[in-house]
C-alpha cells in the first residue's frame, strides 16, 4: 500500500473573518504560544498550571498530526492588523477516556491570549470554525468540554447553541460537556 494511502496528507484550510487569520502553526508561533502558557489567566481552565517548553512545542506538534491523519484540527488565530498569533480554536478527536464517551463527535475548543478578551475576537473565531466545521462534518454533532468555572467559554458556547449534557470528572478535574445537534 502507497505510504500516501496510510497517511493522506490534509493541508490546513485557512480561513479568514474581517479581523482574523486562521491558518495553520508555524514554528516562530511557539515563544508566544510559550509565554501564554505562563499567565495564570490563560492556562486557568486548560491545564491550571504553566507548561514547559516542551508540552507548549508537544500541543503545537498534536494539532499538525491532526490536521494529517484526520483533516482537521486547531487553527493558529492571527490578529490581521498586527500579525500577532493570539491564540487556538478548531476541533480535534483526543480519543478522550470520559463518561459518557464523546464516540467521535468532533469536538471544538477556542483559548485566547488574555490581552485580546472583551474584543469579540473568540466570537468571531468560533464562528468561523463552526461555519467550515458544519461544512466539513455535514452537519454532525458537535461536542466541546470546559471548566464548569469558565463562564466566559460557556456564553461563547452558549451563542452557537451548545448545551449541557452531562457533567463528568475528567483527569480528576469536574467537567461539563456541552453539544451542539446536528446543523442541517
């Protein structure tokens, strides 16, 4: 069997919104990824503590694959006025071990720099995800996982019309799972 048979090659779709590039990682994206993942207010739902340099440099490699072996995964969100990478969104299939199982629903997450909260920007990445997402999955169910702390992420869930389904512990840490139903 052809080696491009085993591993299909998916290039990263870009995407744009009137203030947002959503492309894919690139390795000059790491130091700001990094320095994110220093500030207590953007690792505060994700991980609740900083990453090394070599989990920031892992979790860039994780979303590469993804977009390989499954066509799709996170997109880079870059600011169109500065050209400042500001953060993640996009879907992944993590194969997450959590009760009740996601079975393969795709499943969205958004983080952005805390310097670029209150802009609207998440709202605007989100939408752009979902749009190609709806496109890309035909209308699947969506799933997504936070914080049931993160009230900022539950109101951006909460204008695309995702809703609690189950509440769950997940790496020993209280879990709410949200979905959104099949888009026609």
């Amino acid at each position: 069997m052809p080696e491009s048979a085993l591993f299909p090659y998916h290039p990263v779709p870009v995407l744009q919104t009137a203030r947002l590039l959503l492309r894919g990682y690139r390795p000059d994206d790491l130091p700001v990824f990094l320095a994110m993942f220093q500030n207590p207010d953007f690792y505060r739902y994700l991980t609740g503590r900083p990453l090394m340099e070599e989990e920031a440099w892992t979790t860039l490699l994780r979303s590469a694959g993804h977009w390989v072996l499954q066509g799709f995964g996170f997109w880079a969100v870059e600011e169109k006025a500065t050209g400042h990478f500001i953060g993640s969104v996009g879907f992944v299939d993590r194969k997450r071990s959590i009760s009740p199982p996601i079975n393969g629903a795709p499943e969205i997450g958004w983080v952005l720099d805390p310097a670029t909260h209150g802009r609207g920007y998440a709202t605007e990445a989100v939408q752009a995800a979902l749009a190609w997402g709806d496109a890309h999955f035909r209308g699947a169910r969506t799933v997504c996982i936070m914080d049931p702390d993160n009230q900022a992420s539950r109101r951006i869930a909460a204008k695309f019309g995702y809703h609690e389904y189950a509440r769950t512990i997940y790496h020993d840490q209280p879990t709410l799972m949200l979905e959104r139903p099949a888009q026609s």
